[in-house]
C-alpha cells in the first residue's frame, strides 16, 4: 500500500484482474558490469496469450529498460566475457536461440533445427552454445511436426510405454538431443542421438565436456520409461574430425538425479538427487560425486527438508530453477530450500553445515549469485507480492527491492493478509495453516469460510501471491488453506504420511484444521464451509464430499476420481499409481478402489462443480466424466464444465480468459448455493 492511500480507498479485486498481472522471471547477471537482465511475461491486449521480453537493470538499481521485445523472449544467458546476451525467441510458433550485442541493436537468430529449442548453455571460451532441441528418433518416419501425416491419413504407431505427455500431447517420434553451435559461423553438431533425452546440459571449467542428465538403456529390451532412475553422463564437445563422440556415464543408477554443476576447478559435480527410499515422495537432496565419475555424497543429510522450491502459486508453473551454485573458490554450494512455509536461499559447506541466507515470510522461486558472491538476485513472492527482483546482502542481509512490476494494479486493489496457524494432529505432527479474512471484515460478524486443497500431494502452499485466494476473499469468504500430511516442508516422515492411505490420515489432518480455524479465527461461521482443489486437491475434494456432508458447496478442479482407469490414462499414471496408491489393477484392484473417491459417490450430496480441461493428460479428462456420469444418474447436484485446449496447467498457464472464466465459475458456484 502506497502511503498515501489507505485500504479503505481501495477497491476489491476482479478475475479480470489478471489481464494485468506481470510476471518477473529468469534473472542472469552480467559477469562483468552487474547488470541484470531478466523476462518480464504479461497477457497482449486482446487477452488471447502471452507475451514476454527481456530487461535490463543497471547494478545500480535504477529503473530497468526493455531491452528486447518479444513478443515471445525468454532465457536470457549472458556469454562468458559479457559482449553478448543470448536467448530464446519464438516465432511462428518455432522456439529458437537468438543473440543479441550487450549495448542491444538487432538480434540474429542462431540456430535453425527443425523443431523448438528448449535450453542454452555458453561454452567457457564464448564461441559455442549448446542447446537441447527434439529431434526425430527415427528421421526416415512421418512425425507431427513433418506434416506427413496430414498429407497420409494412416495410424499412429505407439511403441513406448510413456506415449504422452501433459501439456506436449502424444509423443511426436522426438526426442530432447543435445547440439552444439558456433556463435560465428552457425555451423551446428549434433552431439547426442538414440532412445532417450537429455537434460539440464552444463559445459565443464576447461570446455572439454558436456555435463548432461539422461536415462539411457543398459540393453536392447530395457524399457527405460519404466526406470525410475537416472544418471550423469559427460560428452566431448565434437571429435577432431567434427564427429559426435560417444557418452560416458558417471553415476551408478542408483539415484533420481534432477541437476547438476562443476565445480570452478572442474573437479567436483553437486546435483540435486534422491535414492528413491519413498517413492515419489522421496526429499530433494544436495550430492556431490568427483567430476571423474564414482559414488555421490549427500551433503545436505544433516537437514530434514526439500532442496529446491516445492511452493504452489497460480502465478507461475515449474520455473526452471538450475543446478546449485558452487561458490568461487568451490567449497560451498548454494541451494533453495523448501521449509514450513517458506522457500530460501542456503548456503551448505561440503560438510553438510549450512547456513540460511535469506529471511522473511516468502518464497524465493530463483536467484543467481553476483560474480563477487557479495550479493544474491532474487525473484521472490510473498502474499501480496506476485514477484519481484530483489538484491540481498549475503553478508549483511540488507535487501533492496530492485522491481515493481505490478504496482500501479496493487495501487488499486485490497489485499487479504493471510494469518499462520498450527493444528496439532494424531501421532505428534503439527500441520500448518493459513486463515484470510474477507475484504470489509468487521469484528463481531460470521464469515463463510472455503477450504483450499493443494496439489501434488508433495507441494507446499507458500507464503506467496494466490489470485484465487484474493478474489474469493474479495468475494466476502474466509479462506482456509493448510499443508496436510504429505506435503513437502515439513521433513520427510510427513511427506510419507500419504503413501498408501490417500483419504487416510491427509483427510483427517484437514478436518482437523478446519477445527483448529474455527477454533482460533471465531468470526468463521462453522456451518458455511466450501471445499475446493486441483489435482490432487480435487481427489481429496472428491473425497472429503464422498465422506461427509460438512461443506455446502464443492468445487473439483482437474481431479482424481478413479485409480483403476488414472492407471491406464494418465502419463504418469501407471509410475504415480505404483509409487503413491500402492499397487496396480491387475494385483491390487480392491486397493486401488478403496481409495478412489468414485467408490463412495453414493455418499456424495454437497453440490459439485467439476472443472476439468480437455487437454489434461496428467489427470485426464474422463476422471471427471465418470463422476459426473455417477453423481447424473445418482440424481445428485453437479455441475460439469469443460475447458477446451487446456492441460493440467490451466489454472497457472492456460488461456487467459479461460483463466478468468474458471475463477468466475467457482466464485459463482458458491454464490449459487448461498455459502
């Protein structure tokens, strides 16, 4: 709030307002001069998409500049000696890297392969980029993006057993393959090639090797869609001759390895990894493994938490994060962390001490580290805060704010400060929560109050910006939302509380603090109560109705209704199902139908809204379908509303007015049945 407004002059916020929301992101820090350069996303005028450049700050802090204008700009990696920013730019629906001078002009596209390009890396010496970009498996098939196929109406040959992916569609016959380009000549090698993708490329101190994560088949008849490991394996740049060489594999399959960087004297790999002793539900943890290959060392063993941002937001979706970050002289490592509410900066010596360098009630979603490790720019959100680039102290502290990006919107509008609260559930755990009071509050009143379910299971809701939190607030509800058991932040054995007993000990912890919330926040009327989540949020949705008739309205969004058929249909059914529910359909069809909400719909009379997107591979459409099929015939109140070309991402990324329609439906759901 500016200091010459008060809160009583401000107005509520809108759905709408989300057509002028910005978002800051990818911050990268000149080597030489400190400038940062950083994207700013935000929706085109006709509300149909969204648009993203690249700005610049001085180190200074004065007030940034674009320094590229999309309308699709994104990346921005600054070359070793700072003469040139590279980045990706798409256009004609073609994702490619482009190359910039540091004092701007105009970009060159550098690379042209066939189909779009998804990172970049510099070499040490500036004279190459390596990028990862699909390529054809198999270059002698017809692929979607050939347009054979639409010349030759025939069938579609599935031969893998992960055949689709959320938010990609049906596997293309490509896969993610390194290349390697010379920023002068643009003369391109490709360096990697076969059944598998590379990821997360990063080039070694001395620019002889290409560190990159992949799994790779041991043997002919291994599936590797059905490995729940990978590994680190290294690559020469070219061969004298300017042929690929082959991979060499540094780890043992023994850990879920996620990211990885070289030491400054290319000694020492750190990456992010886990054994997998829980499943999916296993923590993030910092290993290091000598550069040469051999067994990793977990560092961060004395820490019971999740390395990396595991916070929940409908203002951003699985933002690249990177690799951790060796310090100059390569004896400590810098790393987000994941921790009761929270997501900060750390900094772990390789004896596993550590020590936490940001403070405050937010959640860092990335940083980078200065040149002269004195300062950490971070993007950072709190709730009232979308996000922001901030530069803080490593020594001192201090922070100045160095963005303002959504200012002359927060001019204008209320928000809610949500207040934390602690409910003490069964076997000695303690689960966190948040209460936000309705815009107008007034002592002495009764307020509705909707309880917000989060995704994942293993995702935290964060101090953090929710637009949908702030409109049903503005809307005249108390909000309730709260990390039941399963959530990460909260050390392992919580994480594992779910596995197994989806409906189990998650359900109770909720009812539980919806007690605790009535209990401590009294103007919460206890007979008003709406429910409402997203994937995993929409299972227990689904659940919670199916088990008592608490809520007068619910709203389910992308949910989870029947495990026997999520097996079969979801991309990541058939590993998801195994990992978390605990079995199959063929062998364990009485435990998977136990715990699917659709065995209970008998039992379902608060009135459900299904929102579900036609596009969601991750839990796909027909989780919906058959309950609202159940709960028709059943002759119970529903409601099925379905998104057209919209994927599991829709609350975060879909279509802009299909956002806005979403928030628009539950917000008048709950008006509709008089919560």
């Amino acid at each position: 709030m500016s200091d010459s407004q008060s809160s009583t002059t401000k107005r509520c916020i809108t759905a709408e307002d989300l057509y002028r929301l910005h978002w800051v992101s990818d911050p990268a820090i000149h080597p030489i001069s400190g400038e940062i350069a950083y994207v700013e996303q935000y929706i085109n005028k006709e509300w149909t998409d969204y648009n993203s450049g690249i700005w610049l700050l001085s180190s200074e802090g004065a007030s940034a500049l674009p320094f590229t204008y999309g309308p699709k700009d994104e990346t921005p990696v600054w070359s070793p000696d700072g003469s040139q920013l590279a980045f990706l730019r798409t256009t004609d629906g073609k994702r490619q890297v482009w190359i910039i001078p540091e004092r701007g002009g105009e970009a060159r596209q550098l690379t042209h392969v066939e189909n779009n390009v998804r990172s970049l890396a510099w070499s040490p010496d500036g004279t190459c980029i390596s990028f990862v970009a699909k390529t054809a498996e198999n270059p002698s098939s017809p692929t979607s993006d050939g347009g054979t196929q639409e010349a030759q109406l025939k069938g579609r040959v599935v031969n893998r057993t992960k055949a689709k992916s959320d938010g990609y569609g049906l596997w293309d016959d490509t896969r993610d393959h390194l290349y390697v380009t010379d920023v002068t000549s643009g003369h391109t090698v490709q360096l990697t090639s076969g059944a598998y993708d590379v990821a997360e490329p990063v080039w070694s101190p001395d620019g002889q090797r290409i560190l990159f994560v992949a799994r790779i088949a041991e043997h002919s008849k291994e599936d590797t869609d059905l490995r729940k490991q990978n590994d680190l394996f290294t690559i020469a740049p070219a061969t004298s001759n300017g042929d690929a060489a082959a991979p060499l594999k540094l780890t043992h399959s023994k850990l879920h390895i996620e990211s990885a960087a070289y030491s400054p004297d290319g000694s020492t790999i750190a990456f992010y990894g886990h054994d997998r002793h829980a499943k999916g539900a296993t923590q993030t943890r910092l290993y290091t493994v000598p550069s040469s290959g051999g067994t990793a060392v977990c560092v961060s063993e004395t820490l019971d938490a999740h390395l990396g941002n595991a916070g929940m937001s409908d203002m951003r979706s699985h933002l690249h994060i990177g690799p951790p970050r060796f310090s100059a002289d390569g004896q400590s490592l810098y790393t987000l962390v994941t921790l009761e509410g929270n997501v900060h900066v750390y900094q772990f010596a390789l004896d596993g001490t550590f020590k936490i360098l940001t403070q405050g009630e937010r959640e860092i979603y990335q940083f980078e580290l200065t040149s002269d490790e004195r300062h950490i720019i971070a993007a950072s959100t709190d709730v009232s805060l979308p996000g922001d680039l901030f530069r803080v102290a490593i020594h001192s502290g201090t922070e100045e704010r160095l963005t303002r990006v959504n200012d002359s919107l927060f001019d204008e509008i209320e928000i809610s400060v949500p207040e934390s609260f602690w409910t003490e559930v069964e076997d000695g755990r303690r689960v966190q929560g948040w209460v936000m009071k309705p815009a107008g509050f007034k002592e002495g009143v009764s307020y509705p109050a909707i309880l917000e379910i989060h995704g994942g299971p293993h995702a935290m809701y964060s101090n953090s910006f929710f637009h949908e939190f702030q409109l049903l607030a503005a809307q005249g509800y108390t909000v309730i939302y709260t990390n039941p058991g399963g959530s990460r932040g909260y050390g392992q054995s919580f994480t594992n509380v779910v596995l197994g007993d989806y409906g189990g000990r998650d359900y109770t912890d909720l009812l539980s603090a919806v007690d605790e919330a009535i209990r401590q926040f009294p103007f919460i009327h206890p007979e008003r109560l709406g429910v409402t989540g997203g994937s995993y949020g929409g299972f227990m949705t689904n659940w919670i109705v199916g088990h008592t008739d608490r809520f007068r309205a619910a709203v389910t969004q992308r949910s989870i209704s029947n495990w026997l058929s999520m097996y079969g249909v979801s991309d990541i059914g058939y590993s998801f199902t195994e990992d978390e529910v605990g079995g199959n359909p063929w062998d364990d069809c009485e435990l998977l139908w136990k715990q699917s909400p659709l065995a209970y719909v008998q039992q379902i009379n608060t009135p459900l809204l299904i929102l579900h997107g036609e596009q969601d591979l991750r839990c796909p459409i027909e989780q919906g379908e058959q309950l609202f099929t159940a709960l028709r015939r059943l002759g119970k109140p529903t409601q099925f509303v379905r998104f057209p070309a919209s994927s599991h991402e829709l609350s975060r990324k879909g279509h802009p007015q299909l956002r806005v329609e979403r928030l628009q439906r539950i917000t008048n759901w709950f008006a509709q049945h008089e919560l």
